[in-house]
C-alpha cells in the first residue's frame, strides 16, 4: 500500500503537473487549455454582490480570485460546495435538466470541485470529489463518490508517460496465455490491427515499428485532463479515475471505472449500467455494458455489448458482438460474435467471427500440466455446441459445428462447413463434411441477411465480409475436395486390397474424383477415414462424404456465378468475351481474414513491407491502405468467381455452351436454396414435441405464427424470383447482342 502523505495547505489543485514535466515558458494548466473547447469564452472573476451570494449560500474557496465565471452567471444555483484550484465555469441559468425522468436544476450542490472545468449549464449535485476534468455543455454529475484524473493518466491507451518505467505499459496478452503475442490497445484500434501486429510475430521490424507508430500516435506529455463530452448523465456511481467520456454517454451505477477512453457520440452513443466495474481499457462507440460486468485490460469493438456478468480478460472483442455471463479471457476475437451463457468460456483464441458460444461449451484450458494453455484458431462462423469442451491446440476450418460433447483430443478440421460428432460408442469421430448445406440451409442462408441487419454501425472503420461463400471458405472447400478426393481414392483401394503406397498424389486425386463423380464403380458402404484431423490413434470417419462433396461442388458453382451475375449487374457492357479477356486468369488461393475484412495474402505481405520500410508511418496511414484494399475487394472478388467456375468446367476460357450451362445450373442451385430454406424451418412447426407445450394448433399458431409469416422465407422467395429474372435477362442481352453482331459487323 502507498504511503499516505502530508501535503501543505493550499496544495489542492495546485502543481498538477511538476515543474520537470513542464515545457519552458508553460504552466500546468497549458495542456488544459487546448484541450477546452470554451476557451472563446469571456472569462470573468466574480463581482462582488456574486461572490457574497456564493458565501451566503454554503461555498467555498481556497482563493475566490480563481474561479472564472462568464456574464451569464446566476450564483443562487451554486450551494454547499467547495472550490479549490483554477475552477472555470459556463453559463449557469435557474433552469433544469431532464433526462430519463430524472429532473435536476442547473447549478452545482454539495460537491467538491478541484481545478476543472465546467461546460455550459451543467447540474452537478452531490459529487464528493471531482478533479482535474473538463466536463461538456448540459451535463448531469449526480450522485458520484470520486472523479479524478491523474497527471500520468492514458484513458486506457498503451502508452508510457515522461518519466514512467517501461514496466508500467498496458499490454493486450491476446490468443495465448503466454504473452507472447501481445500488443499496445490504442484509442481507435481495430480487430484488423490486433491481428496484423499479433499474428506476424516472426517479423521482427514489424514488431518494433507498430510499438513505435503506437507510442508515437499517443502523447506521452503529462497533465492531460479527464474529459466529459457533451450531454453527458454520469449518476449514482462510484469511482471514475482517469476516464475520457464520449458526448451523449450514459453511465449509471458503476462501481468502479479506471483508466478507459469510452467513446461515444449522438449517432452512437454508449451506456455503461449497474455494477460494472472496467479497468484499463478502451470502449468502442455504441457499446453497452450492463448488470455487474467485469472488464481488465480490454478492447470493445464498436456496437458491442457486455452484460449479466460477464467477465473479459486481456481480450480484444470485435464489433457487432455481444458477450453475456460468462467468462473470456485472452482470446483476439473477430466481429460478429455471441456468447450468452454463465457456464462457457472461451480462453487463449482467436475467432474469426461470426461465431457462436452454446451453454457449457469450455473452449480451451487444458489444465493438465503446470504449462500455459496454447492456442485455438476458429474460422468464421464457429459454433461449438452445448456442453462442447476441447483442447488445445486446435485449428477449425470455417462454420464448423460441433455437436454436443468432450473431444479428447487436440483437433484439425480442414473441412469447412461440418458437422463433427464424438462418437463414443463406436470410439471414433465423426466429420460430415457440408452439413450445413444438406440440413441446415435456412440458418446458412440467413448468415449474412442476420449479420448485416444487426450492424448498427454509423462508422464503419473495421470493414466486414458477411457471406458465408467469400474467396476464404472458397479456397477452404476447394481444399476439402481435394482431401476428400484422396480419402476416397485410399479407401476404394483398401477395399480392393490395393495398396495406396504406389500411387501419387495426383493419381488419388484423379482416382478419387472419378469414383465421387461416379465414373467408377463403388463398393457399398465404402469406409472413408480422414487423416490428421485427431491427435488420436482411432478413426475419424467421414459420413456422407459423397453427398458432401456434391455439395461443396454446387456451393462453389452457386459462389461463382453470384458474384459473376453481380459483375454483369453492375457493370453496363459487360460480357462473356470482356469476361473472357480480362478475368481468366490463375485463381488467386491465399487470402487473409484481417479482422472481418478479406484481403490477398500478397496485399498483406505488401502491407507489412511498407509498414517496415516506413512507407505507412501512421495508424492512420495502416487504416488508409485496409480502406484502399476494401474499395478493391467487389472486383477481387468477382475475378476470384469468375477463375472459380473456369476450374470447374475445368477451362481456361468459357465457350457459349458452357457459360449458358452454368446459368441454367445456377437457377437450379438458386431453386435448391429456397427449396431447402423453407423445408429446413418448416421442421420447426412440424415437430410434435414442440407442439406438446400448446393447448391446441390455435394456440401454437397465436405464440409462434406460421410458417408464412416467416419473412426471412418470403425473402429468399423474392431472391429466387429476382435470380431467375436477372439469368433471364442476361440470356436475352446476350442474344440481342449476337444478332446485332451477325447484322452490322463487317465479315
């Protein structure tokens, strides 16, 4: 415990910052100055009758000449308050604020004021200690124990003050629990720059020029005020120390808040509620955090919320997410993410959004050594099912669903889509590969409609790619083919008492393809095993591997020709030729998931070199190129489509025939979709069991509605009819076009 020590008299809101810290010329007050935004104000000291009315009325000063007022000034409103230090304070006028029923008077009562301050018409009652803040125009300070600010404070930035120790910096031990991927948290850090600066920790020059861009992008001068932005109810709470508030944020009942910036604004404005108790960290705009939630050394990504007492630890939690009871500790999470349950946890991760946390999934923490716990790496749309638990080190390919289990051992599932199942009456795991596809349409549908209807973001500076079929699950079912293929080859040897030693990984491929497509004949019940997917010695079986690989191949065809009817839509002169010409090329196969946004892999490594050489020498510069490489993406993206169907047609160009083939399939794929939407949610009303509960249909259809009132359904309905227009539409463009060539072209 620090020693409590005496001070002289009249040392209270005086030598805010000592003299060693203090430029030639300045005094403590020269950083306030620039920070008050009121400075245009005629400031003024008290006339006499305004200073007999302030004594009259219970206050005091430890020097009256120090209190600043301007021409509108009404002393009556000021009562049973003490002063110390310069005390700078707006328009006071006899009215009254009100917000959320609350209704308090302008003016300032039984409080303690030490060298702020003071916006216009503000009502500040009974706040017991607050110091060193410039508090915004008509703000509500009610009912506040302690609010102060350090000379050395740095609102949750990572940042080392004049004449601190390196020791003391605040560091972000994101994706393990050893530190070793740590990063500084700044004001305006995003899920893209955690990533980046944790991921790429082998590059060494890397490393050392983000520290710096970091270090040099935060003021490391002391004697920085705390800051209450504009229309600001700060009520019934405890300690804030070393907080800057965002204008319009709403704080009520908080225990304890220490060492934040809380950004906020009128078009996102942030609440934090009852219990809360948040230390060193910084809150992004539009966030909510409610109901005994606990928070140490944290990054809430904008439009994100804690609540139910919800525990995050040395965690980075990106946009759109929401995190309720349970307990998150050093993981780098992406946006889009949801966990709602007291008995989960998730620890030393990175998921890459779009996730989901069922109750008592326990992702992480072996414990069974002194060791550290290693690492977890999910792909979008991650969702361990109830009372899940698995180990580290574990890697998931994209929107894989594990069922209810304990998987024993450490997991690699490069198969994206799938389902896994521990089967433990049979000793084996179990992976079938695109089951969301065959079973689970409706939720595999709704997955980008869902994510972009709850983005609430008015600045969207983390850019985000919600479809579930984008160039990285792509490249990952091309990949899962490819496996399949082989697994395929190897059992239908097996099965003809053929040995796979003898052939080359091209022959099981090309071997495996023909039997999945048919063109050779396949034993019944063949036994498909996948391999290196379990650190176990027991088998890991693939279910309806034939089915899945169909799948996959109309998931990749339905991707393609989208985003290729997408190009034509929006691009007036396209066509198959210019198509032809300008997109067939190698696909592009390495992309990144940088924090929501998809970028090339070669775009990343150049990103990187030019952070090294110097080329980006900002946060601000970094932000610049993520913005540059989203605007490039759409495009990317419809070349990535276009080289997609030329391998599936197994073509370096598209002829007519081909292209026309394409269309057609793709209506049907289209048809499939809504077909296989409504048949997935049409389970739900169908099911006796969830009937049980009702008295009778009437019911049922009164509580829950129908299944035609499902207006996501109705939706893909009018998307599968759009569809059907627009591949129209282009058939005729195209066929007007080749009779208008055969008319006027010259031979």
């Amino acid at each position: 415990m620090d020693s409590v020590i005496l001070q002289p008299s009249g040392w209270l809101g005086k030598d805010f910052v000592s003299q060693e810290y203090l430029p030639a010329g300045k005094d403590e007050y020269y950083l306030r100055n620039t920070q008050n935004i009121h400075l245009d104000c005629q400031w003024r000291h008290l006339r006499a009758n305004e200073l007999e009315r302030l004594v009259k009325n219970n206050n005091s000063s430890d020097n009256w000449d120090d209190i600043l007022v301007t021409d509108q000034f009404d002393p009556d409103q000021i009562q049973n308050t003490e002063f110390f230090g310069l005390v700078r304070i707006g328009c006071v006028q006899n009215k009254v604020l009100e917000h959320h029923d609350l209704k308090l008077p302008i003016g300032i009562t039984n409080s303690k004021i030490i060298s702020c301050d003071l916006g216009k018409n503000v009502a500040i009652h009974n706040v017991s200690y607050l110091s060193h803040y410039i508090v915004g125009d008509q703000c509500i300070l009610f009912n506040i124990n302690e609010m102060h600010t350090t000379n050395y404070a740095k609102f949750g930035n990572g940042v080392v003050k004049q004449g601190e120790s390196e020791k003391v910096r605040v560091w972000l031990d994101i994706m393990n629990e050893t530190g070793c991927r740590r990063v500084i948290p700044f004001d305006g850090m995003i899920p893209a720059d955690a990533y980046l600066w944790a991921k790429y920790r082998d590059d060494a020059t890397l490393q050392k020029r983000l520290l710096d861009i970091t270090q040099n992008q935060c003021d490391s001068r002391r004697g920085f005020y705390g800051t209450v932005g504009e229309q600001c109810v700060i009520k019934n709470s405890r300690i804030l120390k070393d907080v800057k508030v965002g204008s319009f944020c709403y704080i009520k009942g908080a225990n304890k808040l220490k060492n934040l910036t809380i950004n906020s604004s009128q078009a996102e404005p942030t609440q934090i509620g009852e219990g809360v108790e948040l230390v060193n960290g910084i809150i992004g705009y539009g966030c909510h955090a409610f109901y005994g939630v606990k928070a140490v050394r944290f990054i809430l990504g904008d439009n994100s919320s804690l609540k139910y007492g919800a525990r995050l630890i040395n965690s980075f939690l990106g946009d759109n997410s929401t995190i309720s009871c349970c307990e998150v500790l050093n993981n780098l999470i992406f946006p889009a993410h949801e966990q709602h349950h007291n008995n989960s946890f998730l620890i030393a991760a990175v998921v890459k959004g779009q996730s989901n946390m069922a109750a008592g999934a326990t992702i992480g923490s072996n414990h069974n050594s002194r060791a550290n716990d290693n690492e977890l790496q999910a792909g979008r749309g991650f969702w361990p099912g109830l009372c899940t638990s698995i180990k580290h080190s574990c890697r998931f390919a994209s929107f894989i669903l594990l069922s209810k289990a304990d998987y024993p051992a450490e997991l690699d599932v490069p198969l994206p889509f799938s389902l896994l199942n521990n089967n433990v009456a049979k000793n084996q795991l179990e992976v079938m590969p695109a089951y969301w596809w065959l079973y689970n349409m409706y939720a595999l549908a709704r997955n980008a409609w869902k994510f972009t209807a709850r983005d609430k973001r008015a600045r969207k500076i983390q850019h985000i790619e919600f479809d579930a079929l984008a160039p990285d699950t792509v490249e990952e079912i091309f990949f899962a083919r490819q496996l399949i293929e082989k697994w395929t080859a190897k059992a239908f040897l097996l099965r003809n008492g053929e040995s796979a030693k003898n052939q080359s990984e091209d022959d099981l491929v090309q071997l495996g393809r023909r039997i999945l497509n048919g063109a050779e004949s396949t034993p019944n019940n063949l036994e498909i095993l996948g391999e290196h997917i379990e650190r176990s010695r027991r088998k890991v079986v693939l279910l309806k591997a034939f089915a899945g690989y169909k799948a996959y191949g109309d998931m990749l065809h339905y991707y393609a020709m989208k985003n290729i009817l997408q190009y034509i839509k929006n691009n007036k002169g396209a066509s198959l030729e210019k198509m032809n010409q300008e997109f067939a090329r190698e696909r592009e196969r390495l992309w990144v998931n940088l924090g929501g946004q998809l970028v090339l892999n070669s775009d990343v490594e150049q990103l990187r070199r030019d952070i090294d050489d110097g080329t980006l020498a900002t946060w601000n510069d970094i932000h610049a190129r993520y913005d540059a490489l989203w605007r490039s993406y759409p495009l990317q993206k419809q070349q990535h489509a276009f080289a997609t169907l030329l391998h599936l047609t197994e073509s370096n160009t598209l002829s007519r025939k081909q292209w026309h083939d394409a269309l057609d399939k793709a209506v049907k794929i289209q048809e499939y979709i809504n077909k296989r939407v409504f048949e997935s949610r049409k389970k739900d009303y169908e099911n006796p069991f969830r009937q049980a509960t009702f008295r009778n249909k009437e019911e049922m259809l009164a509580s829950v509605g129908t299944i035609d009132d499902n207006a996501f359904i109705s939706q893909v309905e009018a998307e599968t009819d759009d569809f059907r227009t627009l591949v129209e539409n282009v058939k005729q463009n195209e066929l007007q076009e080749i009779k208008w060539r055969e008319n006027y072209e010259p031979e």
